[in-house]
C-alpha cells in the first residue's frame, strides 16, 4: 500500500530538508492521517459523481477533515456536471474550517483520445465559478496543466 511505502519515504525527505506537497484522490483519510504531519500541502482531487459514476462525498469530507487548514481542493468540470453535484460540493467545502480553497479546472481533451467526457461551455463554466465565489472565500479557475503540456 502507498500510506506504508510514504510513512517510510517522507520522514528521510524532511532530513534534506524538503516540502511535502501531497496530491491524492482525497477519499483515504484513515492513511492520511498516518502522514499528515509529514506534509506541508493536501491538494484533494474530488471526481463529481458524474465523471465517476458513483459519489465519495462522505469520504471526502472525512478526508478533508484530516487533511486541515494546509489543503485545497481541485475538481475537473466536464460537460456532465450538474448544478446540483456542484451545489453539494460548494455545500461540502463550507462545512470544513478552514474552507479549502477550491480550485476549477475545465475538462482539456486528450489530443486524438475519443472521450464521452467534454468540456464544459463556457457559459456553465462561468456560472460555476460565480455560484462558488458567492459563497467560497478562495475559488481559483486553472486549465490542467498536464494536459496543455501534453502529459497523460
């Protein structure tokens, strides 16, 4: 398992002295909190029910409760995502204290990869980051950098 392989690796990167920026699915919090004092930074990769198939909101909020005041939150906004899923994410992020900062990130197609997932239009997008931002205090939009440098 991972959680064993990093309670072993990241006390001997802090000897460097290196940061710990942890990113994950953001749904294990019983490993998280095996190395929570270790990292430095949590970035939470929530997947909406729509891009899953299935909803983690209970995992999620477990894990954001062990991650702390050192996390954010990023979720990729594809064409299938409901006003409704994202109202429970909103709803979600608020009942964390501190609330995370929550990071958008428009769904950026994989250059010749058919996918059923697409974008979202920008009017959807828009009001996405208009509805968090009345109610979120750090809500950041950044395209999936991975993808524009063309890594999988």
């Amino acid at each position: 398992e991972q959680v064993d392989f990093l309670i072993h690796f990241i006390p001997d990167l802090r000897q460097i002295p290196f940061n710990i920026h942890l990113e994950t699915n953001g749904v294990h919090a019983e490993a998280l909190s095996k190395i929570i004092d270790f990292c430095d930074v949590v970035a939470a990769d929530i997947k909406l029910p729509s891009m899953m198939g299935r909803s983690y909101w209970e995992e999620h909020e477990a894990f954001l409760r062990t991650a702390g005041a050192n996390s954010f939150v990023k979720t990729v906004v594809a064409h299938t995502v409901t006003d409704e899923e994202f109202d429970t994410l909103i709803q979600l992020l608020l009942r964390i204290h501190p609330t995370p900062t929550l990071i958008l990130q428009p769904l950026t197609p994989i250059s010749g990869k058919r996918s059923f997932l697409q974008p979202p239009t920008a009017e959807c997008l828009k009001n996405f980051l208009v509805k968090a931002r009345a109610v979120l205090p750090d809500v950041r939009l950044i395209p999936q950098m991975h993808r524009v440098w063309q890594i999988p």
